[in-house]
C-alpha cells in the first residue's frame, strides 16, 4: 500500500529527472551524427538496450524495487548536471546519464535476474557512448606518445642496430618514423577498456578483480600498440610501403586482434555475491510528497537556467598582423561564420582567416589550447569533406599533413603546426595541451596553410617558407 501511496511523488520525481535528461542526450545524440565527434556511441547504446532487454525478460528476486536509494542517485545526478551547465562542459552534464543508467538498472534490480548485469559496470560501459577518443587524445594523447614510442625502440633495437630514437620519433634505416597523435593507440585504448567495462557487466566481479584485470588489460593494450607501430617501422626499413592505407589498416587490426584475444581467454572474473537485504530507508510522510515533487521541479529549472561560466574560458590574447600578400597575391580576409564568433566571445581566443588567391592561411590564438586546438580534421569532417591523415614532417617545422576531399569534389592540402609564446613548436595538438597542462607554455597558436592538392611541390615550399617567414615563426 505504501509503494502505491508513493506511486505520485516518483512520477513527480521521475519528471524532474528526465528535464534535466533532455539536453545531455540531445548534444550526445547530436555528437553520433556529427562526423567531428568520430564517435561510436549510439552502437554502444544498441549493446545497452539489448542487454537491458533481455535482462528485464526475467523476473526479479522477490521484494520491492530500492525507489528511494534509486533516488538519491538521481540527486547526485542533478549535481553533476548542475555543475555541467556551469562550467560549460557538455560532457560533464553527459556523465549524469551514467548516473541515471546505474539508478535505473538499480531500481529495476537487474542484477537479480536469471540474466543478471552489473548496475555499476552498465554505468561504466555506458561513458562509451560519449565522445571520449577526441579527449583522451588531447588530454592524454602525448604521453601515450612517449610510451608507444619507448615500447617500440625496445622491440627493435635487437633487430635494428642503427635505430635512433628521440622521444616520440624513430629514424630507422633511414627512415624517419613518428609516433604522432593518430599512432598514439588512444583509440584501441577505448575498445580494450570499454570490451573490459562490457565483460563486467556480465560478469559482475568484485571490484578488486576487476581493477585489477583493468590494469593488466590497460597494459596489453599498451603493449598491442608498441607492436603495431614496431610493424610500421620494420616494413618501412625493409622498404615495404606500411602507411598504405590497405596495410596500414590491416597491421592495426592484427595487433589489436593480439591484444583482444589474451583478455578473451583469460579474464574470467568470478561474480561478486549479491546481497537482497533492503537498505532501510526512512519513507517521506505523505504530507510532503507535493512540497518535495515542486521543489525538486524548480530546482530542474534553475539548473537548466543556470549560468554558464566556463571554467576553461581563454584570457585575452591579440590577433597577430596577417601578411598584406604573398607570393604576389594579396590578401583577403575571410569572415568567421556565426557559430565560429559565438564560440570564441563565448570561450575567448581568437582566430583570423586570409586569403591569398587560392592560398589560404587560418590562424587560432588562445591560452586555452584544450578547449581552441585540435586537429584539422575536425572541422572538415564536420564540413563535410572526406580527410586523410598523410603523416608528419620536420622541415622547416614540425607539420601535420592533411589530404581534405570537399563535397564538390575538390582536393586541398591542409598543414597545420602549433606554436607557443616561447617559441616551442609542434605537429601534435597533444603535446601542445599536455605543455599547457604543465604550465611550461601557457599560450598557443595553430597555423594552418591550405594550398590545392595539385599545387607544385615547389609551389608549395615556397608558400610555406612565406607564410612562416611573414608570421615570424
């Protein structure tokens, strides 16, 4: 009689819960289709609802669903929106949905099924539906560098004694080999661990077990990647053309293929027992279920109302002097679109565009690179182009360099270098958060030159001698 006394403050509960629900799943659906995110998430949602489904096709232990500890789940949730929505970070306020998910799997007790899951490890796989690789990359992405890099000097060395190494790069035989972002195994970092969150789910181990089997899979990944890149290097040395797209896809699959394999036939945790005592928990009086379902409505509201004060927002910093023409063509500055002047007065930096002819210079000035910086790819995917990463070079500065394919079928190459007050230059937007992160260089610019594919590779050079000889880099 009790539960159906409550039946009216959880619906009212429930409500207020799913208000704050709308705009984090609306910008998580949204980073599924945007080509930017890179993101797999809707597939593990599918995975999600599939084992939810069958789950739920068994009925439960007996006794009444823990409403009231689900509950207080919710509320931890709604802190976690709220400081989102402060801070400006969609993906704070995202997390609060794994929160939601561990409350509901909780409140419907889908560990005391036949087909039983972990409500804590559902929670856990459910962070992949957000987009994690552009984070992980950026924020975590340089040392990975460092560490593929090592592992891989170590595989080698036995088999190639003029083998030089200098931090993430690799000269062998005569072959100059970087361990840039894209190679820095971020993303088979995420399908290890998320195959690691998707066996908890199913095995429920203790947490001790599963740290621990977290941490050694963690390390087979790491050690995954360090043999793919000593594959790369190894054909390149032995004149085998590796960064094809073909092979190099392939190498990446058979060491990732090498990776899975020992954690699908060894990890095999043993479940954690399941404890059916009820929590007890103090009912609400009846007479303060309306005062508590309007509170906890308002309170919604103000959090969806709440200011938003980014917390990574860049101080001030000027544009530079773009150069008046280069190579006798002059220069014509290119307006932001309104997103792009929303973004920067809402998150500080700025960005100048010029166009010479059908040369183009892009320039991002910030003192918050992790929000500003990134890839190039980013952009044109979201633009709609079709962008392949064509590797890094040295010469006159460290370059990452892009092949973008737009709609209309034309192909540009986009070079892009970060540089920051102190004169410290990079290809990897990596290590240019990561120097932030440390404080060793607090403001950061990007340089973009965008030339046509067909352009003549000396036609090119000279661009780009002008172009850094005009920024004074």
């Amino acid at each position: 009689m009790e539960q159906k006394h409550d039946t009216p403050l959880w619906i009212g509960l429930t409500l207020a819960s799913a208000m704050l629900a709308i705009e984090p799943i609306k910008w998580l659906m949204t980073s599924w289709r945007d080509p930017s995110y890179q993101s797999y998430g809707a597939f593990y949602c599918v995975v999600i609802a599939g084992l939810i489904g069958l789950s739920l096709a068994h009925k439960p232990a007996a006794g009444a669903p823990p409403a009231r500890r689900a509950f207080a789940f919710f509320l931890v949730a709604a802190a976690c929106r709220l400081g989102g929505q402060m801070l400006a970070i969609n993906i704070l306020s995202a997390l609060a949905l794994a929160i939601d998910v561990f409350a509901l799997a909780t409140f419907f007790r889908l560990d005391q099924r036949k087909f039983a899951l972990s409500p804590l490890w559902l929670a856990v796989f459910f962070l992949f539906a957000l987009p994690l690789g552009p984070i992980l990359q950026r924020v975590a992405g340089f040392p990975m560098q460092i560490i593929s890099a090592e592992l891989a000097c170590g595989m080698l060395s036995p088999f190639f004694p003029d083998l030089l190494c200098e931090g993430v790069r690799l000269q062998i035989s005569g072959h100059d080999v970087l361990v840039d972002l894209p190679c820095s195994g971020a993303s088979g970092l995420l399908l290890m661990v998320s195959l690691w969150a998707f066996l908890n789910v199913l095995y429920r181990p203790r947490l001790i077990a599963a740290i621990t089997g977290g941490v050694a899979i963690v390390a087979v990944s790491i050690l995954g990647n360090g043999l793919r890149i000593s594959l790369l290097a190894s054909g390149l040395a032995l004149g085998v053309d590796t960064m094809e797209p073909v092979l190099h896809e392939g190498i990446g699959l058979l060491s990732l293929a090498l990776s899975v394999l020992p954690v699908m036939l060894t990890y095999r945790p043993k479940p954690a027992p399941i404890s059916l005592r009820r929590t007890n928990c103090a009912p609400i009086p009846r007479r303060f279920h309306v005062p508590v379902v309007l509170a906890a409505l308002c309170a919604a509201m103000m959090i969806l109302n709440a200011p938003r004060k980014p917390v990574d927002r860049s101080k001030p910093v000027a544009n530079i002097e773009m150069p008046v023409q280069l190579l006798g063509y002059r220069g014509q500055s290119v307006a932001l679109s309104d997103t792009e002047r929303t973004y920067f007065t809402t998150y500080g930096g700025t960005a100048q565009k010029v166009q010479f002819g059908p040369l183009g210079v892009n320039v991002v000035r910030t003192g918050s690179p992790l929000r500003h910086l990134h890839s190039p790819a980013t952009c044109l995917l979201g633009m709609g182009f079709d962008v392949r990463f064509l590797g890094t070079r040295f010469d006159p500065i460290p370059t990452s360099v892009y092949e973008a394919t737009g709609p209309d079928g034309r192909v540009w190459t986009v070079a892009v270098s970060f540089v920051s007050e102190n004169g410290h230059k990079t290809a990897s937007v990596g290590e240019a958060v990561w120097s932030w992160l440390n404080g060793s260089s607090r403001n950061w610019q990007s340089i973009q030159r965008i030339t046509p594919k067909n352009l003549p590779a000396d036609a090119q050079g000279d661009f780009e001698t002008a172009v850094l000889a005009a920024l004074d880099i």
